[in-house]
C-alpha cells in the first residue's frame, strides 16, 4: 500500500462506519482479561445484534456456558493459566503487567477492526486504541472501580494504618489505566461515586459513561415465604481483606455474642495473621465456595455487611439485596442504589463502632431488616437485571456514536 492510499482508506472506513450508526446497526468488541462483568455485556448485546466478538482470556468451553453457540468468541487461555498458577503458587514476579500487555496486543490485532466500538477492560486495551481510531473505531474503557490513583491513595493510608503491606496496583499498571483513560473516547464506571474519583482528577465528565451492573434475579431471590433463614446471621461475600473493609468488620464483631458473621471468599495475600489475631469465636471463615453455592448462603442470613473502603459496583450487593437481605455497606460500596432505596444503612468507611451499631439495630429489630429487605429486592427488580445494565450501554453507545 502507497502512503497516499491510507488517507483514501480511513475516509471509506468513516463513510462505512457513518452509515451502520445511521441504520442503528451497529456492532461492539469486548476485550476482557477475565471475566468480570463482560460475558453478561456481551450476551445483552448478541441477543439486540449489537455484538461483533468478545475476546476473553478465559477457555472457549467457559465463555460458551454465558453466550449462544453463535456467539463469535476467541480466547487467550494461556494468559489466565499464568495468572492462576501465580495466585496459587506465587511463583515469580507479579505477571499483571505482562498479561495486561499481551492481552492489549490480542486486542489490537483481533478487535480493533470490524465493528464500530470496542470495549476494552482498563489496564489491557492500550495497545489496541491506536489501531481502533485508525478503523474508525470508537474505544470505551470499562473502569469497574474509581479512578486508580484514587483508588491507591485510599489502600496504602489503609495499609500503613494497620502496620500492613500494601497490595496496591502495580506502577505499571497505573501508567497503563492512565494512558488509555487519556487515549479513550470514553471511560464507563458503574456508579456516580466512582465517577466523581475521575472527575477529581481532572477526567472530564461528558467522558464518563455511568451504568450500574445487573443480577441475575432468578438465580438470587428471596425464600418463598418471605423469611430470610437466621435472624442473628450476618455474611460478607468477598474477596477477605482490607480493600473490603474486614479488619474494621472484624473489630466491630469482638464481643457481640447475640449475632454471627460468616466470611464467604477467598482471603488476601499476607492478611492471614492479621485475620487469625482479629478474629473471634463469633466469626466463621468460610473461605471461597463456587458461584453455584451463593444463593443458599444468603438464604441462610437476614443481613449483609461490605464495609468497603474502596469500590466500584459489587455484584454481591445486588445479589443480597436481590436475595432480600438488609444490606450494611459504606458509601463506596453502595452504588447509590442502597440510598435511593432505603434498603439497608450506609456507616463510614473504617468505622468499627458504626457497623456494630447497625448490626444492633437490625438484629435487635427483625421486622426493620425484613422491610429493608424487601426494599433492596424491589430496588434491583426495577432497573438492576442484567438486560437492564445491557439495555443502558446500548444507549450510551449509541449517543457516543
């Protein structure tokens, strides 16, 4: 090709993208290291014939259990092999930064082409926003927590509190979230308190695309006869640490005997002594238990507690509250929706006393729980399915187009 050919070729590619968008046909790759809250993305937008291929480094047989057989999927599996064996075993350096850059690079040559937007999880699309613009692509990157100098600025006060380590994101990772939030067209987040992270550090809000996550409300729902199982049964469902706000949980837990806290989720590197000393007779560790053992586990309490310093949208919140929990989280863990429903009590970020007070109230008041409960189930029926959160990024892509 003749240098003179490319300027030819960019405005044909305009001239076809421009009228896909004005016939409403338009079609959007995802790019996902993982899985998060992509594959529920990309199946919203195949069943509205919006999907052009979604690239995951998750194995094909996986991908297919979310997405019709037709579905256009392809995969990377070896990056999500190296990824697990680091977790499990810890072996070497941390690879985050390498399998955010390969995973950029499968971007680049396998879905910056071919549709007109591409959807791209923050840290591993860099690579492929360039090529993108080229094709006339437009580039969303999908950001599922706050801005990530905010975000670190939050962990290491954490971390240096408690005497701790800090896990916080990787340099290079940083430097990479930052070159595409600069290089995009647009970044989503899941809630207005994420969004106003961005907007403290000078991101621009016309920029900022708002759509809270969905939940399956079949698969999380309340018993039949509307009487969740221990009144004195609080549970947490996370991953165990200090991002979610454990250790304050923990201290807010010491000699409450009248309630018991069960710890569903797997527990953060170097957290283990600090959850061993912290930990009282009235808490149960139950560690990570499979997607499929969720709903008897909120089933089995009347109230969930993410005292979170540090969020974006947690699915588990919707699916307690879809589950008819009262819900105790902080502002950052709220999403919002737990306000505008009345479905639980939002305390202070690191605010021991303020769980355990809320814990007293709802224990201490069961029909208070049950009406808040049911306030949160009514809440993600009206607009929290994950056709809704589907429905929502059609719109915003089609705007952006």
């Amino acid at each position: 090709m003749s240098p003179m050919d490319a300027p030819s070729l960019g405005r044909r590619a305009r001239r076809w993208h421009s009228a896909r968008r004005m016939s409403d046909s338009f079609k959007v790759n995802i790019s996902v290291h993982g899985r998060w809250h992509a594959f529920e993305l990309a199946n919203g937008l195949y069943q509205q014939g919006h999907l052009g291929r979604l690239l995951t480094t998750y194995p094909g047989f996986i991908a297919r259990r979310f997405l019709d057989a037709e579905a256009e999927i392809r995969t990377r599996p070896l990056l999500e092999l190296r990824r697990r064996v680091f977790d499990r075993f810890g072996l070497g350096s941390r690879p985050d930064a390498s399998i955010a850059a390969r995973m950029g690079a499968f971007a680049a040559a396998e879905a910056a082409s071919g549709a007109d937007i591409l959807v791209g999880w923050s840290s591993s699309v860099l690579e492929a926003i360039a090529p993108a613009h080229a094709a006339g692509m437009k580039v969303i990157v999908e950001r599922g927590s706050t801005h990530i100098d905010h975000q670190a600025r939050i962990l290491r006060g954490a971390y240096d509190s408690l005497g701790l380590p800090a896990d916080i994101p990787l340099p290079e990772i940083a430097q990479r979230e930052l070159a595409e939030y600069a290089a995009a067209d647009a970044i989503a987040v899941p809630t207005e308190y994420a969004a106003e992270t961005f907007a403290q550090e000078g991101i621009a809000r016309d920029k900022l695309i708002v759509n809270g996550y969905g939940v399956n409300l079949s698969k999380f729902a309340p018993p039949e006869d509307d009487a969740n199982g221990d009144a004195a049964a609080i549970v947490f469902v996370g991953r165990v640490g200090v991002r979610k706000g454990v250790p304050w949980l923990l201290r807010a837990m010491q000699g409450r005997t009248q309630c018991r806290l069960n710890l569903v989720g797997p527990v953060e590197d170097g957290f283990q002594d600090f959850l061993r000393r912290e930990t009282s007779d009235a808490v149960t560790i139950r560690g990570q238990v499979a997607g499929d053992a969720l709903p008897a586990i909120y089933a089995g309490a009347r109230v969930f507690c993410l005292p979170s310093l540090e969020e974006g949208m947690p699915l588990t919140l919707l699916q307690a509250m879809a589950a008819g929990l009262a819900v105790v989280v902080t502002k950052a863990a709220s999403g919002g929706i737990v306000e505008q429903s009345g479905a639980g009590i939002v305390v202070p970020p690191g605010d021991a006393e303020a769980i355990g007070d809320a814990f007293d109230r709802l224990i201490n008041d069961p029909d208070l729980a049950r009406e808040m409960g049911q306030a949160g189930r009514r809440a993600v029926q009206a607009g929290y399915g994950w056709q809704d959160y589907a429905n929502r990024a059609i719109a915003a892509y089609r705007n952006l187009l």
